[in-house]
C-alpha cells in the first residue's frame, strides 16, 4: 500500500505496517494499528487500490475502509450485507470492490464503500466456502472455492458459469491474480495434499498447470497466496506450506 507494506492479522485484530524501504534495508520497525477495528470481527483478508484506498474484510461481514494505512480503519459495514465470515477481496478500480467468504457469500459496491449489497453466489447446489476472488474488470469476477471449484460473472453476479480446469472439482482454489486482460494465474491445492500454479493466456477460457516445459515446482503441500505486476505476464511469486507442513516456501517463475 503506496510506500509500506501491510500486514494484516485476525488473532490481534489489527494490522501491522512497515516501510518498504526500510524492509528492503534490514532495519525495519512494525507498527500495529488497532483504532477502528471492532471485537471479535477482526481482518481476513486486504485489497488496495492506491495509497488512499484501502479495503480490510473479516468476521462476522465486516468491511473495513482506510485512506491511510498509519492511521484508523472506519467501519464501511457492520455485517448488514452478509453476516458470514469474508476470505477474500478484491478491488479493480476505487469504486468496484469485491468480497467473498463462508456459505457462498458475495458482497460488493460500485461506490466506493457508500453501499454493500450481496448477491447469490456461484454454487447453485451447495453452500460452499468462497476462498479468493479476481475482477478482471467491474462487471466479470473469478471466484474460487473450498471444494475446489472456479466461477465467473460477466454481469457483477447475476449470472456465473463454472470453468473447469485440470484437477477441479477436488482440494481446493486458493488464489487467482490477473497480469493483464488476457493472463492471470491460480493456485490450486489438491487433496494429497499438493500446491500448484496454474496459468491462463486466454483471459480464463483455459487454465494449464504450470510448468509446461521445463522444470518443476519444488514439493510443496500448498500455494496459497500469488503475487505479480500489472501488465508483466512473465513474471510470477507465489508463497504457501512446505511439503513438511511446517515450513513456508516462496517460489518464482519466469517465462523466456
């Protein structure tokens, strides 16, 4: 978020900022922020859009807003669009923000945070867990899920399709960024339990595990979190559990 880096933290209900500069340098100092944040409704998940616009979900569905990572949270909701726990969120522009989270739960706003409204979630069968979430622009969202599943909207929720990928259906969807409109990646989790990177060129119309060539992804038992740059395509970072569930790994591909 502009020059820091933010963690964010359920178990003490706040987050935890520090200088990127001073974090690249060694001499780092933490800083927690806890003003704004309520009891037992602590952060799941964070999305910026710039250094003013700073979106921090949670328990209970709670949306929590910020245009200064140093300072408070404000509450945007207090739970009144879902009362589920929120896993995810995403935000495209300082407008359309998207959150996800427990029981098929999808809230979003086209203001900013002024108004939350939910719609029905993907999984017309089931309930499920809804794990992470990508716009790839206002209206078309990815979303992943617990059991495994990946679905998308082209019209903000009111209609999804699922996209089926190798090994869907099974472990579960932990994360999807998009590089550009047409390249993004996922992490997938099986049930062995094994992470794996998948990547798309074809703005989500197939998904194919990763590496495709050469090389392998070093044993893992999952990749949780992914990380890139807008508008780079080759380049990918991904962290997650170490095959020794114990562990953290952090990996990188680049694409020659």
């Amino acid at each position: 978020v502009g020059d820091y880096i933010v963690v964010i933290s359920e178990d003490s209900e706040s987050h935890h900022y520090a200088a990127k500069a001073d974090i690249l340098n060694g001499v780092e100092t933490w800083v927690e922020v806890t003003t704004g944040y309520v009891a037992t409704k602590g952060p799941l998940a964070i999305a910026s859009d710039s250094s003013r616009a700073t979106w921090v979900v949670g328990e209970g569905g709670y949306v929590y807003f910020t245009d200064d990572v140093t300072s408070s949270v404000t509450v945007q909701s207090a739970g009144a669009a879902t009362t589920q726990n929120l896993n995810a969120v995403d935000a495209y522009d300082g407008e359309n923000v998207v959150a996800v989270g427990n029981a098929n739960a999808v809230i979003y706003t086209v203001d900013g945070g002024n108004s939350w409204a939910s719609v029905t979630g993907p999984d017309a069968i089931g309930t499920p867990n809804l794990t992470t979430v990508a716009m790839r622009s206002d209206r078309e969202w990815w979303v992943g899920t617990a059991t495994g599943k990946l679905y998308y909207t082209t019209d903000r929720g009111s209609h999804w399709a699922e996209k089926t990928f190798p090994g869907s259906g099974a472990g579960s969807v932990k994360d999807i960024i998009w590089v550009s409109n047409s390249v993004g990646f996922m992490a997938h989790a099986t049930a062995t339990p094994a992470g794996r990177i998948l990547r798309t060129i074809s703005g989500g119309y197939s998904w194919k595990v990763e590496p495709v060539s050469v090389g392998s992804i070093p044993a893992n038992d999952s990749i949780d979190a992914l990380a890139g740059y807008t508008g780079e395509a080759n380049v990918i970072y991904a962290a997650g559990l170490a095959d020794n569930a114990a562990d953290g790994i952090i990996v990188k591909g680049k694409y020659i």
